[in-house]
C-alpha cells in the first residue's frame, strides 16, 4: 500500500470511529463512551484505536471539532451572500437557527464537552485546534461589523468598538444555544425557538447602533427567506441535515424572525 493510500486507510478508520462515539455520546451520555466500547463496536482492537487517539478525551474532542466546523461552514456562507453589511449579520442570524434547529444534536454534543471540562484533559495542539474554531467563528462577525463602519452605515460612538459589537452579537447567540439546552421552561414561557426569538433582539440591538439600513428602512425578512431559500437548494459541503432534510421544512427555519 502506498503512503498516501495508508493515509486515507488511516483518515477512514478515524472518521469511522468518531462516528461511532457520536452515536454512543448520543445514545448513553459522556460515561458510555470509551476507546474500549469504540473497539468493541468497531471491531477493532483497543490498541489500533489508540494509534489514533491517545484517550476517550481525545475522541470525544475531535467530535467536537466536527461539529464546530459545521457551524463555521454555515456562518461562513451566511457572510458570504451578496448584500450590505448589515443584510449579511442578518445572514448570519439565519445560520444559527438553522444550525439550532437542524444540527440539535450538535448543540448537545458540545455541550455535554463543555460540561465535562474535557478540553482540559486533551494535549494542548487539540485544544487549540477546537478554540480556533471559535475564533474564526468571532472574526466573521468582526469582519462583517468593520465593513459596516468602512461602509458608513454604522458609526461607533464613545467607546463602543467594533470587537465589542462583535462579541455582544456573538455572546448572545451563543447564549441562546446554551438556553435551549438548559432546563429553564422556554417553550412554556412562549419562546419556543430562543435563537430565533434573540436574532429578533439583536436586531433592536443594531437598531440601537444606528447601523444601517434600519428595520424600518429595509426588509430584513426577505433577507431571511432569500437565506433559507439558498440553505434549502445549495448543500453545504459535505454537511448533512439531521433532521429530515426536507427543502419545504428549511424554508421553515426562522420564520417570524
């Protein structure tokens, strides 16, 4: 076998056995995942899944890797769309409801990571690798937020700051995320959809920055349809929705946004 038909041998068996701890985390929870379980379900020696990963930690964070590049591939094609600076925020919004609606499992596998602490116990490479996820995550919105001062369609007064634009946006939709997981009745308190509901917000939020056009001067909702629609005929890559998938229900995602 040649080197490069070793590696792609090697890069299956890696995909292989994330997929299977994907399954188990869904299935039992952070305890049922083991390199051991992985083994056995895999058929595969104990030893030759730690040749690719050192721990269950390791395993578990390059989960997490996945499902962080799939939130970034869908934002990075929200701030992609042709449009003023503030129509491809609004971009952006979408994205995270779609993401939240049709990539649930995704939110609670992160989760799950985060309340594990397990990026603590993985080398630091791979912990810099899953934060860098995160930052390039950030800098689209910085990106997005600075072509909106280049513009003049927004103007930062005081001490505001175009990172500090950025993180509010970002902070609260990332909040969002972790609500819906939570335990707190949000559908019994009438928001069934917290992303959506805080997309919403933020728009009072850039409304409140001056960045325009204004709710009141563009029609921000055509914005989300033309987004949904591009969502429901252009795949991402070699995403894939967990859901059903079904184009009339991605037109769905964020309505009354």
């Amino acid at each position: 076998m040649t080197v490069r038909g070793k590696q792609k041998e090697i890069q299956a068996r890696e995909a292989h056995f994330v997929e299977v701890a994907r399954d188990i985390l869904l299935k039992e929870g952070y305890q049922g995942v083991s390199i051991g379980r992985v083994a056995e379900e895999t058929r595969f020696s104990k030893g030759t899944v730690y040749q690719i990963f050192g721990s269950k930690e390791e395993l578990v964070t390059a989960l997490g890797m996945q499902c962080r590049a799939k939130l970034l591939e869908i934002t990075r094609k929200a701030a992609s769309l042709p449009g003023c600076p503030r129509e491809r925020m609004a971009a952006i919004g979408e994205a995270m409801v779609f993401y939240s609606k049709y990539y649930a499992d995704d939110q609670r596998i992160l989760k799950l990571i985060d309340a594990e602490t397990i990026l603590a116990k993985v080398p630091e490479s791979q912990r810099n690798a899953m934060k860098e996820y995160d930052v390039q995550l950030f800098f689209v919105l910085v990106g997005i937020v600075r072509d909106g001062v280049s513009a003049g369609d927004l103007v930062l007064r005081g001490d505001s700051t175009v990172q500090g634009l950025s993180f509010a946006l970002w902070a609260m939709i990332d909040g969002s995320f972790a609500a819906s997981m939570g335990s707190a009745p949000l559908e019994e308190a009438g928001i069934p959809d917290p992303t959506a509901e805080v997309v919403r917000i933020a728009h009072y939020l850039m409304d409140g920055y001056g960045w325009r056009p204004l709710q009141s001067e563009w029609d921000y909702e055509a914005c989300a349809r033309r987004f949904r629609s591009i969502l429901a005929n252009e795949p991402l890559g070699n995403l894939s929705v967990t859901a059903a998938g079904k184009k009339d229900r991605l037109l769905s995602v964020g309505a009354g946004t």
